[in-house]
C-alpha cells in the first residue's frame, strides 16, 4: 500500500469517527423520542427516547396506558412477533437492555453488552432468538428467556457502533449497518460485505422485505453527500439509490402486506417495493421512528422535538400529540 493511499485511508477514517461523535454529542442532551412499534395485536403503541421512560399508548385513542421508568436514552423498541413482550436497548443509561413482560412488568435484564450501551435490537422471525447490536461492535443473541448463547464482533475497520439490525424474514440471517452492509448466519460467520457507495457514509437503518427477496437501507448523508434510500436484492446487489431526501433516514419500516415501505427522515414517505414513491407527509421537525399498524391502515412516528403523530396510509396526518 503507497503511502498515498494510507493517508486517504486514515482521514477517511477521520471522517468516520468525526462523525459518530458529533452525532452522539448532538444527541445526548437533547429529549427525543427515538423510536417507536406498534404491537403484533394493534392494541399498544410503544414509545422511547431521551425522557427517562418507556411509555405505551393505547391505540384507540392514544391515551398513556402504561409508563415504566427506563433511565436517558431508549434507542429502540421491538414487540414480540406473537407474545405481549418487548425488547428495549438503551445506551447512555445505568438501565441496560432488556427484555420486560408487559402482563406482569417482569424485567430480564441482557448481560454481555457493551457499557457504552446498543443501538440495534430485533426478534429472529419465530421470535425465539433476539439479537443486540451494541456500541462497541458486538452482536449478542439471547433467547427468549434472555439467556446468552452467541456472540461475535461486526467486523468494521472504521467504526465499532451498530447503528441497527435486522433478521431475514424466512431465515436465521442477520444484517448489520454501520460504515457498511454486512450480513451474517447466526453462527456469526461473514456471509457478505458491502459498501454501499463511494463516500464514507454511516448507514442507520436497515429493513428486510417480507418476502426475503430483498432489503432497504438508509443512510446518514454527510454535507455535500445527500441522504441515501437504497434497495439491494438477497444476494446484495444494488438494485436503486434515491437520495430526494433532506435529512437522514433513521428508521424503514414495511407495511404488513409488504407493497409499502415508510421512512422516518425529514418527512414520512411512503414507498412501493420498486422503490418508487407513492406518498409524502409534512413534518415540523425530522421523524426517528416509524411503525405500521396490524391492518397496515395507520403509521404512527416519533420525533427529534417528542412529537407523536398518527398518520394514515397514504402519509395524511390524523393526529399529533406534542
């Protein structure tokens, strides 16, 4: 390697981190409500954030329905596939990861996660597995119990936080996001890497279509580098980039049905499995989370300024709570 390539190398790498930080130091202090899912039985509506709680709205009037003292930052929720449970991952918290049974309140805390906390968590399609992605690179599966039985380390060269993961939808496959796409079997063995464009740009969100065909990714973005919506097919080859959007896109979620795709950034869009945009909703400030009732009939977002808002189908808001 000359020398040459070594320097554009290390302040790529730079770029990386310089990144990473700022984007922790943007949003540490700031109350935001990072995410949100709807559970399998359309009943409850989850929501966390910077605000020391996880709350659950009832869904047929958004009323709080219960509220369970989690300490800073909930990063991420996701309900059971079929049972009244829910996985929530924290960072900068002394609460850690956990997985709490909403019938009873019953808390089982995950152990052999980073200190520095997880940003990634999602329930394998038969619900018996969880996978944690943390800070530090590690990608830890428990079953349902919360017992650990694997873990190995995302093999990144430029940054060691998983910003997200997501199971296969019909197989014991994961994927990763973090500086690249990486996909792995559960025994943790490198299937695929990819590098999803030219710039050194942090990916934050991934979503497996129902079907296993394919998945979407969404990106940071980064100055003159726009955001970037990007569809791949299951051998992980590109199949569209679409970069119409003004901010990053934190969270992809599809429709039960799988013909439509919403994403959490500047605004809700609404997108069909060519990547082709069918709908768009207005939004004051930039959307984190994004979830899909049981019907696919309602979306419901959280936001950079704790804004709730219930949306329809085709992204016309019905409701915003602030």
């Amino acid at each position: 390697m000359t020398i040459r390539i070594k320097i554009l190398t290390f302040l790529n790498f730079l770029i990386v981190v310089f990144c990473n930080q700022a984007f922790a130091q943007n949003t540490i202090s700031k109350e935001i409500l990072w995410t949100t899912d709807w559970s399998p039985n359309g009943k409850y509506i989850a929501i966390g954030g910077n605000v020391d709680t996880l709350k659950i709205y009832s869904e047929t009037n958004l009323k709080p329905y219960k509220s369970l003292p989690v300490k800073n930052t909930i990063t991420r929720v996701k309900w059971h596939p079929a049972k009244n449970i829910i996985a929530v991952s924290t960072q900068n918290s002394e609460d850690k990861t956990c997985i709490i049974n909403l019938d009873n309140n019953k808390k089982i805390e995950l152990n052999g996660i980073s200190p520095e906390g997880a940003r990634g968590i999602d329930w394998n399609y038969t619900g018996e597995y969880l996978a944690v992605a943390d800070n530090e690179g590690q990608v830890l599966i428990y079953n349902i119990k919360g017992e650990l039985i694997r873990k190995f380390v995302n093999q990144s060269n430029s940054t060691k936080s998983i910003t997200a993961i997501d199971w296969h939808p019909k197989k014991n496959i994961l994927t990763t996001v973090t500086d690249k796409i990486r996909i792995y079997d559960i025994e943790g063995n490198l299937l695929k890497s990819i590098k999803h464009r030219p710039e050194d740009v942090m990916l934050l969100s991934v979503a497996w279509h129902n079907s296993g065909d394919f998945f979407v990714t969404g990106d940071y973005g980064y100055e003159k580098d726009k955001s970037m919506l990007q569809y791949w097919n299951e051998q992980g080859e590109l199949i569209k980039s679409i970069d119409i959007s003004k901010g990053e896109y934190r969270n992809l979620t599809w429709n039960p049905k799988g013909n439509r795709l919403a994403s959490a950034s500047d605004a809700l869009r609404i997108w069909d499995t060519k990547g082709n945009l069918i709908s768009e909703g207005y939004s004051k400030d930039y959307l984190w989370g994004v979830s899909w009732n049981e019907h696919g009939s309602r979306i419901i977002t959280s936001s950079l300024e704790q804004r709730i808002i219930l949306w329809n189908k085709k992204a016309k808001r019905i409701i915003t709570i602030e």
